[in-house]
C-alpha cells in the first residue's frame, strides 16, 4: 500500500525569540526584522509523523507552504528531515490571507498535486494560534478529519483510528482514508537531519506555484478574498498595584469583600 | 566579499544547535560525573548525524562539509558542553591525519568507522619534556625488519583509557620522527595514572598516560612517511587541534556572554537592572566586540582551508585565531563571573564551568606563546 501522504506547514517567527517581537503600531502587524525563521513547531511532529507513516506503509511525502520566497528555508528543511518533495505556494496576492483564504489556495494546490490519502498538520501554529486552517483545508477537500491527535494506529489499509485529545482524557476516533488530522506535540518525537540529508537538501530545487498555476483568481485569496479582517492589535499590559488593607481578620475579610465589589471583581 | 554563511551551513547549524539542546543539554550532570562508562551513545549519535565525519573525505566515509562547518560545530558544541566539543576534535584529529597521509589500509578501515562513531583513536603526542617542542620527544620507534619497536611514555593523552587506537609520534633517528598506528590491545601499551585537568575530571573527558614498552606494529602502520611524521602531524594539529581549540573557546565566549547579558537584564540593583549602569554597560561592550572579532578571526581561517590553501600555508591565520579567541573565552568568562558577583563562581549559574574549560584552551593544541612565535615567525618573514 503506497501512500500519498501531504504534510502542510508554516515558517514562523523562532517561539524562543518571541519576548523580541513587537507589532507595528500602524500596520498591526507583527514586526519580524532580526526574529529568524523556523518551521512551526507542531508542523515539524506532522512531517515526523508523515515520514513514520511512509516507513511503515511505503509511499511518498509533499511537503508544502505557503508564505514569501524566504519560507524555501522551512520547505528545505523539510527535505533534510526527508520528505521526498516540497511545493512553495509563493505569490504576491496570497499575502495577508487569514484562516479561509490560507485553506482554500492549499486546497487547490493539494488538487493539483493529485491523488492523496492522508493530510497532516500541526495542530496550531505560534504566531497566529488560530488551528483553524486544518479543519478548513479538509471542509475544502470535503474529506473527514480530526484535530488534537496525538497517536494513530492504522486497522486496515485504508482506515485508521487516531486517539483525540480532550480535557480530562481522549477520544478514539475512526477514520476512512482519505483523510486529515492536526497533530499535538505528544504524538511523536520529531527526527534531525543527518549532515549528508541537510547538504542533499540544500542542492534541491523548490517548486514554487503563483496564483496562475493554481488557477485561482487573484480576488479570492489573500487579504482581499479573506472574509475576516483583522482591524488592530494591542500588546498586553499587565498592571499590578498593591493595596495591604490591615485590622483583625474579621474587619480584613469585610473590608477585602467591599473593595473587590467596588472594583468590580465580585 | 560574502560575510553570509550557505544555506547548508545555516541548517547544519540549526541541527547541531537542536541536538545539543534536546541530547547533550539535559544529560550534562551525567556527563560531569567524575567517574563512570564513557558514553558511548553521543558518540555513535554524532557519527549517525555525521558530525564526526563533518570535514573528513567522502571517499573515506567523511561528508566533506568543510572547515567552516567544523567550526559551526565546535562553536554550538561548546556552548553547553565543551566536553563533547573537545571530543569532535580529538575524534576528527587522527582520522584528518590518515584521512590525508594514509596508510591506504587505514583510510578504508579504520576512517569509515570513526565517521560512523564507532571507532576512536588519538594523537598520542606530548611527553613531558614538552608537547609544543615536539622535536625533544623521547618516544622511540626504531625499525625491526618489517617491524617497528615502539619505547616511551607519553602523557596528557585525551580518552587515553577508552581509546581503539593510539597514533604516537616517535623519534626513528637524528632528526627523524614517525607517526605510527598502534592499535589498542597490542602487547606492551600500558597505561599510566589518570590525570586531573580543571576541565578534564569528568568521566566524558578522562586524561591520562600511556606507556608504550617495546610494543611491535607492522610498518604499514606508518602514517605518511618514515622519519617525516611531523608533516601529518602539524597538519592535524592546525586544521583541527589548533581551529579546534578556537572553535571550543569561542562557543564559550559566546555562552558566557549571553549568560552575562541575561543575568544583567534580569538583576536589580539600586531600583534598575543593573545593565542600566555604565559600568556593567561597557563591560558587556567589550565583551561583545570580543566575542565578535573572535568569531571572524575563527571563521575566516577556515575559510582559507576551504578555498584550498594548505594548512602551512595559513599557519599564521590558524594561530591568530586560536590566540584571539582562547584570550577572549578567558576574558569574558572572567568579566561574565564579575557581572554574575558571587553567583558567578557557584556551579548554579554555570560561569565558572566556562571559565574552567576556557583555561584549558590557553594552552591546549599548542600554547598561546607558541602561536604567537607562529605569527611573529610570519610576519618577520613577510
């Protein structure tokens, strides 16, 4: 059973430089200047789990991004952890896209691609944190799907139960190929790259598809065809004052009551 | 001019730095014991990921990646273990030798298993009439018919107790001096007592001295030529001994300096971060203007080996960057202890463990003295 087995995933700002970020004021954007650029950490435990798979069942796996002609560098690491071919969905109208407008180009791409069976993402990314785009990818695709995963045991060839995350426990889910899941971190333990995978890798061309290849129309992706917009981001302030009310614990107790009702807090 | 490192350098990199982190980082009280198994596993890892093998052949199992990844990999090493750091170089350092010097039989069996981590020798050089006058060695190897006979006592010697092979260099006559393989477990090696170097009294870094006592070995066991060892040596010891001690102390520089700059940020003093007064502020200026000009001295003479010049030929480059950047660890260690106050010297804080391992640098692969006649033998001839 050879698979064909898709791994989307994003290149994001490093979560260990994050307290360096700051937004621009005016745009509401983040400022990423100086921040490097990593493949988003969920996404890499989805390319782990896409290369278990292909080892267990044979196969072949295409990673692919969507993002500026920089985003190459998660694509290429990709190849060097070794997934066998990588797409960059690279084109001026596709910047600003929200959750929608992000599902739908990787849905047409993944069209393109041609046969598929199992679509894995990372369950969320670090900068935008929605875990939106997976569900909305498979809606697209109009297959089934599930989000939290954090193990998966085929049963046949062309099923599979996957174990959901939840609180206080999880869930057992089946699932017919074709198929997509969003993966948490628990699932797997993701691969380095060997030195001879990393220079490999660094020698291999990137397919990049503009719009045209994909045949969308330039109004329905990016920030024009994103039917949500975001309209200002604020950077969170946290303020503490302190205020030491003294007397016996009875008069504290009844006192601290009266003053956290004028503030509002009861 | 490109100041810009290749994309597969940037990767390599990022893998070195995630395996240090995820590998070595939670295992390094284990490492630091003073007595135990060496750990056998972080070699077989670093030969699977290929960072033994990083500057090494391909044809001999190597992945001839360059100096300048090398020096990627020292660099990220040692900055949360110098241990392991040291090690690359002392795994990297015979295998150069042969690698580039023969004898053919080594380069097919003896390279590929080092590359794989699987099989580690070193260079059995410093006695105790010195290591950096190599020319008033005592060890000797006179020939025997098809044998040579090994005699001497050598001392300092990295991994002396787990090595496979030993790779002595010996006198064989006036002016004579041959560099030998000799396996582990041929009859006469013997070895001596443990020594106990500042950064060295750690189970994954034993030292200590080997005897050799009319120990026999086939000539072809003879790395480069008879009564021209010297040649294979120095070559070893520049591109790898000496880059390798730039290497290790730069990537300590570097920790160090971070950890200054943290712990500046995050302590108050007199209501303020203590980096809000000057004088922390131009301590940590000097530190970082250091540690920058280390790093190109460390990188540009890799580079020089990477466009193909020999070894003899950048002698003085290889020399000026082990002196700057060995100067530097010491000295930003010693300011970073300043900035960290009393915390600095406690284990706690992890200052004073750079500091230690910056010592040995000062003198490791070649004393800063002798670089410095290096450079000064250069410049006079210039």
């Amino acid at each position: 059973m050879a698979l064909e087995i898709v791994v989307c995933i994003k290149q994001v700002p490093d979560p260990e430089q994050f307290s360096k970020i700051t937004l621009d004021p005016v745009k509401g954007t983040i400022r990423r200047e100086g921040i490097p650029s990593v493949i988003n950490p969920l996404d890499k435990h989805a390319i782990e789990e896409a290369l278990l798979i292909r080892e267990k069942f044979s196969g072949r796996v295409t990673a692919i991004s969507m993002g500026p002609p920089q985003a190459k560098e998660a694509l290429q690491e990709a190849l060097a952890m070794g997934v066998d071919e990588a797409v960059l969905l690279c084109d001026r109208a596709l910047a600003g896209a929200d959750t929608w407008a992000t599902a739908y180009p990787l849905a047409e791409a993944i069209k393109k691609l041609g046969k598929f069976d199992i679509i894995l993402c990372g369950n969320e990314t670090v900068d935008g944190a929605t875990a939106q785009v997976g569900p909305q990818l498979a809606e697209f695709l109009n297959i089934p799907h599930v989000t939290n995963v954090t193990a998966i045991e085929f049963t046949s060839e062309k099923s599979w139960n996957v174990r959901r995350a939840i609180e206080r426990g999880y869930m057992k889910v089946a699932l017919e190929l074709p198929s997509l899941i969003t993966v948490l971190k628990d699932i797997n333990q993701p691969r380095l790259p060997s030195v001879i995978a990393i220079m490999e890798a660094a020698g291999r061309e990137i397919r990049s598809w503009g719009c045209g290849d994909m045949c969308l129309a330039e109004n329905v992706v990016g920030l024009v065809g994103s039917p949500t917009q975001v309209v200002g981001t604020f950077e969170q302030e946290v303020k503490r004052a302190r205020e030491i009310i003294r007397g016996s614990e009875a008069e504290v107790a009844k006192k601290a009551v009266k003053r956290l009702k004028e503030l509002g807090a009861l | 001019m490109d100041f810009n490192f290749t994309r597969e350098q940037e990767m390599l990199r990022n893998m070195v730095r995630e395996f240090v982190q995820k590998e070595l980082a939670p295992r390094i009280p284990e490492f630091d014991e003073p007595e135990g198994e060496w750990p056998y596993d972080v070699f077989k890892r670093m030969g699977q990921l290929g960072l033994v093998g990083l500057a090494l052949p391909k044809e001999f199992g190597g992945n001839a990646m360059g100096h300048v990844a090398l020096m990627i990999a020292w660099e990220e090493l040692a900055k949360v273990s110098s241990s392991w750091a040291s090690n690359l170089r002392g795994f990297a350092l015979p295998a150069y030798a042969i690698s580039h010097y023969g004898p053919a039989w080594a380069q097919k069996e003896i390279v590929p298993k080092i590359c794989r981590g699987e099989m580690q020798g070193n260079m059995t050089l410093t006695e105790d009439v010195g290591g950096s006058d190599m020319g008033a060695i005592r060890t000797t190897c006179l020939r025997d018919g098809d044998d040579y006979i090994i005699n001497g006592r050598k001392i300092m010697q990295s991994r002396y107790s787990i090595l496979d092979f030993f790779c002595p260099i010996c006198r064989s006559g006036e002016k004579s001096y041959t560099f030998v393989i000799v396996p582990k477990g041929t009859p006469g090696i013997e070895l001596g007592r443990r020594e106990n170097y500042i950064s060295a009294m750690t189970k994954t870094l034993p030292v200590g001295e080997v005897m050799f006592n009319n120990v026999r070995v086939p000539k072809e066991n003879v790395i480069g030529e008879e009564g021209k060892g010297f040649r294979p040596v120095l070559a070893a010891v520049g591109a790898i001994g000496r880059l390798g001690g730039a290497g290790i102390s730069l990537g300590l520089a570097e920790a160090a300096y971070e950890k200054a700059l943290h712990y500046a940020k995050t302590r108050h003093l007199y209501g303020k971060p203590i980096i809000e007064l000057q004088v922390i502020r131009w301590m940590l200026v000097d530190m970082e203007t250091r540690v920058e000009t280390a790093k190109y001295f460390c990188y540009y003479a890799s580079w020089l080996l990477d466009q193909g010049k020999k070894v003899s030929e950048v002698a003085k480059e290889i020399a000026r960057a082990k002196v700057v950047a060995s100067e530097t660890a010491l000295d930003v260690c010693l300011k970073a202890i300043e900035i960290h106050g009393a915390y600095g010297t406690t284990p706690e804080f992890g200052v004073i463990q750079k500091m230690k391992s910056a010592l040995d640098q000062i003198t490791a692969a070649g004393s800063n003295q002798v670089m410095k006649r290096t450079i000064a033998d250069a410049i006079a001839s210039e």
